[in-house]
C-alpha cells in the first residue's frame, strides 16, 4: 500500500511537471502568436502604402494621358496624314489585340476563381479534419474519464470483496449482501453520470456543428458577392475600353478626311498658282498683268498658308506617334510587371501547396497516431474485461466456499452424520481453510499484477493523449498559416486584377 501511495505520489509529481512544462509552452506559442500577428500587421501596412503608391502613379498616368487627349483633341483640325490604308489595318490591328486581350483577361479572371476556389476548398478539408481531430481528442478524454471511474470502482471492489473474505476467514456467518447492493447502486450513479456527460457532449458537438455551419454559410454568401462585384466591374472596364477604342477609331476616320481635303485643296491651289503663273506670262496690257499678278500673289500666300498648316500637322503627327511610342513602352513595362507578377504569384502557389502537403502529411500522422490510441484503448478495454471476469470468477468462487463452509456448520450443528468423527471434520475443516487462504493469496497475487497491468495501460493512455494533444496544436498553428497564405493569395490577386484594369483603361 505504501508503495503504491509513493508510485501516485510519483505520478502526481510527474504529471505536475509536465503541466508546468506544458504551461510555458502555450506561452511561448502565444508570444509567437502575436509576434507573427504584429508582422502580419506590419506587412498588411507595407502593402496598403504600396498599392496607395500604385494607385497615385496610375493617377497621375490618367491625368497624363487626359492632358494629352485633350492636346491632341485640340489640335485634331490641323493634323494631317497619309498612307490611309496602312491607318486603317493598324487600326483593325488594334481593335484585334484589344479583343485577344479581353479575352485572355476574362481568361485569367475565371483561372484566379478557379485557384480562389481550390484553395477555399483545401482550407475548408483542413478545418474539418481539425474539427474530426478536435472531437477524436475529446472522446479520448470522455473514454479515459470513463476508464478512470470504472477502474476506481474496480478497485473499491478488489478492496472491500479482500476485506469481506478475511473477515469471512474469521467469522463465516456474515452476510455481504448489503455492502454488495450498495456497490450496485454506486455503479449505477456512476454509469448514469456517464450517460449524462456523453449526452451533453453530443449536444454540445453539434451546436458547435450548426454554428460552424452557419459561418461557412455566411462566407460562401460574401464570397459570391464579392465575385459578382468583380464580375461587374470588369465588365464595367471592358466596356469602358471598348468605348474608348470606338472613339480613337472615329477621330481617325475624321482626321484622314481632314487630311484628304487638305491634299485636294493643296492640289487645286498648286494647279490655280500655275495658271496665274502662266496667264501672268501671257497678259499684254498693264491692269491685267497686275491683276494677273495679284491673283498670283493669293495663290502664292494660300500656298504657303497651307504648307505651314501641312507643316504643324506633320508635326503633331510626330508628336502624337511619339506619345504612341511611350505609351507602347509603358505597355511593354505593365508587361513586364505582369510577367513577374505571375511569377510571384507560381511561387505564391508553390509554396501553398508545399504547405497543402505538408498538411496533409501531418494528417497522416495525426490519423496514425489515432488509430495507435484507438488500439491502447482497446487492448485496456480487453484487460478491463479480463479483470472483470477474474473479480466474477473470484467472487463465485468466495460464494461456493461460503455455501460449503455454511453446509459444514450446518452439518456441526444438527448433529450430521454420527458416523463421522470429531477429528475428521476438523482435518477436513483446516484443509480447506488453508485451501481458501492459498487460494485468496494467489488470487490476491494476480489481483496485485492485473492492477499494475492497468497502471501501465493508463500511463500509455495518458502518453498517447499528450501525443495527439501536440499534433493537434501543430495541426491547428499549420491551418492559421495556411489561412494566411490563401488570404495573402486572394489579396494579390484582387491586387493583379486592379493594376490589369487600370492599364487597359490607360
């Protein structure tokens, strides 16, 4: 007994170290917590002054391109050009790059939904095996309680059946029917707690079902409006850029009659000069050579008048293909932005799936680790029914011994048989007490061993608790990163989408 008050002793201790070890643990993860909280914070500050930065550099790239529409609007009269054909199949050119890259934006569009999809879809298989893990560890902690009060019941049992058969050893008539009715009713109270507890924990479970229900509910409702808020203002984009496309293709069109006009009136006045020239050559008399000569003067003045219009037009045309140049190159940059972009954005995905398996290596484990407790648990529940037959078949045995030892007293006191001797019945009676007590000391012996069998078990238990208690801590610290990541993943691509649309528009 003293030893095994200092073997409880001993465990009591143990197991307050490994709470006090446990402890410091959890605050260490705490610490960690909000340290990576905090450089979340800060990285989501970083980002925003980013995308501010962005947002004012695409700003002041409007205005830009405003001032120079509305220069270019201005000077829309004096421009002229030539080679209308080649104008026009560049136009066409245009306007067939624009639909390619409609349709390669809708295209990368319903690919990022897809990823989002996916990703949502993985996050929402890890919560749920959390939520498995989470209620196989409380089942664990449901069962041990349960083994826990059965055992001590046990033990009640092993102790008060040892004390009734010694004083059974001593006095043979006692009755144990009381004590025995009492234990039944003790372990009646104990199974209906049970039965309580494993009813509120089932309530208890799905309450936190239906709430768990109810949020992912509410998230799917905001995600789909989310999506149909970006679905209509890209819509909105594309048909801005569409418009924006129709009208650069009319005031084409208008600029090349312009210039058509131009060249057939710079043409009609070079034949008109000529004329003058010639009947300035031709003329006799004095007021028709002056006359001759001041209608060539006109001629030579709209003639000049009109080069000096060609001329500005020219140049405006070399300004406006200037500004087409720079604008081609701040398309080849927004491409080259696009390019690393998608590379960051596969690194993005890499990782998420590197950290996806991961997580589900840890599943196996968790799983593994399961299925070695469920086995624990099954071997101590086959030694809890080994124990359970032994006590039956010890009591049943202490019950067979009493009834012959009563018959043997019966037998003393009505006389029995007169044949048999005095010294007979008490050889008989010493050889079947001492038979009783080898008996109640074997049985004792391998009572003493089935307890230190079931010490051992709820150790391995208890080993095998802490176990699945640490990968469920990994299970959960690995899902807030992982929910990090895909936070991270849809930011970026809300962020790529923005940036594709403000350069279209530009």
């Amino acid at each position: 007994m003293e030893e095994q008050l200092k073997k409880q002793r001993e465990t009591e201790e143990r197991t307050r170290r490994e709470l006090e070890e446990r402890k410091r643990k959890e605050e260490a993860a705490k610490t960690e917590a909000e340290e990576a909280a905090k450089t979340q914070k800060r990285r989501e500050e970083e980002a925003r002054m980013q995308s501010l930065k962005v947002e004012i550099e695409l700003n002041e790239r409007r205005i830009r391109a405003e001032n120079i529409a509305a220069e270019l609007k201005k000077r829309q009269s004096e421009v002229q050009e030539k080679f209308m054909e080649e104008q026009k199949q560049a136009l066409l050119e245009e306007q067939a790059k624009l639909k390619r890259e409609k349709t390669e934006l809708e295209g990368r569009a319903e690919q990022l939904r897809e990823e989002q999809e996916k990703a949502q879809l993985a996050l929402a298989e890890a919560v749920q095996q959390s939520v498995r893990q989470r209620k196989a560890f409380e089942r664990a902690n449901s069962e041990e309680e349960e083994f826990n009060m059965m055992t001590s019941i046990q033990t009640v049992k092993i102790i008060q059946k040892m004390s009734k058969k010694q004083h059974k050893e001593h006095n043979m008539g006692l009755d144990m029917f009381g004590v025995t009715k009492q234990l039944a009713e003790r372990e009646m109270q104990v199974r209906m707690t049970l039965e309580e507890k494993r009813r509120e924990r089932e309530e208890r479970e799905l309450r936190e079902m239906e709430q768990r229900e109810r949020e992912e509910q509410q998230e799917r409702l905001a995600e789909q409006a989310q999506e149909q808020r970006l679905k209509t203002e890209l819509a909105r984009k594309l048909k801005q850029i569409i418009q924006k496309s129709e009208m650069g293709r009319m005031s084409k069109l208008r600029m090349e009659l312009q210039i058509k006009e131009q060249s057939t009136r710079e043409e009609n006045l070079r034949v008109e000069r000529k004329k003058y020239q010639e009947e300035l050559k031709t003329e006799q008399s004095e007021e028709q050579r002056k006359l001759a000569e001041e209608r060539f003067k006109q001629a030579v003045e709209a003639e000049a008048r009109i080069h000096e219009m060609k001329r500005k037009a020219e140049q405006s045309m070399r300004e406006m293909k200037q500004q087409m140049e720079r604008t081609e190159l701040i398309r080849k940059e927004a491409e080259l932005e696009e390019m690393e972009r998608r590379k960051k954005q596969a690194l993005v995905k890499q990782e998420l799936t590197i950290r996806i398996q991961q997580e589900a290596q840890r599943r196996q484990l968790a799983e593994l680790e399961i299925k070695k407790k469920m086995q624990a648990e099954e071997e101590a529940r086959l030694e809890r029914q080994r124990v359970k037959q032994a006590l039956e078949k010890s009591r049943l045995e202490e019950e067979s011994a009493c009834m012959e030892r009563k018959r043997l007293e019966q037998q003393m006191e009505t006389g029995g048989e007169l044949e048999l001797s005095v010294k007979v019945r008490v050889q008989k009676e010493f050889k079947l007490k001492r038979e009783v007590e080898k008996r109640a000391k074997e049985h004792k012996q391998r009572l003493e061993l089935k307890m230190k069998r079931l010490e051992v078990a709820q150790v391995r238990h208890r080993m095998a608790r802490e176990r699945l208690t640490r990968v469920i801590a990994r299970h959960r610290k690995s899902e807030s990163s992982v929910g990090h990541v895909l936070k991270q993943f849809v930011h970026v691509g809300q962020r790529l989408i923005g940036l594709e649309f403000a350069e279209y528009a530009l």
